[in-house]
C-alpha cells in the first residue's frame, strides 16, 4: 500500500514530535517532572494561551518553510 506524499509528510512529523518527546523523558527525566508539577501549578487559561501560541508559531514555520 502506498501512502500519499502529504500524508507520509504528516506521518514523519508525527514520528519526530514522538522522537523528541521521548529523548526529553530519556535524557532529563527529573527535569521533565518538574516542568510537569510547575505546570499543573498554572491556570488553564495560561496552558491555552501557550499553546495557541505555539501552535500559531508552529504553523507559521512550516507556511515559510513550505511556502
């Protein structure tokens, strides 16, 4: 089965987001647990805004970098 080009795109994204989640979990597993309790420490409105706006910033890479 052949997997569509722009959907192979999305699948190695995917797979690098999990890739580099898991070498901050490997690599600094004590750092990683305190970022966690600092966040749960936080509003949700806080979380949301943050990631808003890395979503926008994220985008806006991959519009530039695409074109």
């Amino acid at each position: 089965m052949r997997i569509d080009d722009s959907m192979a795109d999305l699948f190695t994204a995917l797979a690098l987001a999990i890739t580099i989640e898991g070498a901050a979990y490997a690599l600094f597993p004590d750092g990683m647990k305190g970022m966690m309790r600092q966040m749960l420490e936080l509003p949700a409105t806080t979380l949301r805004g943050a990631g808003l706006t890395a979503m926008v910033f994220g985008v806006a890479v991959v519009w530039l970098i695409r074109g």
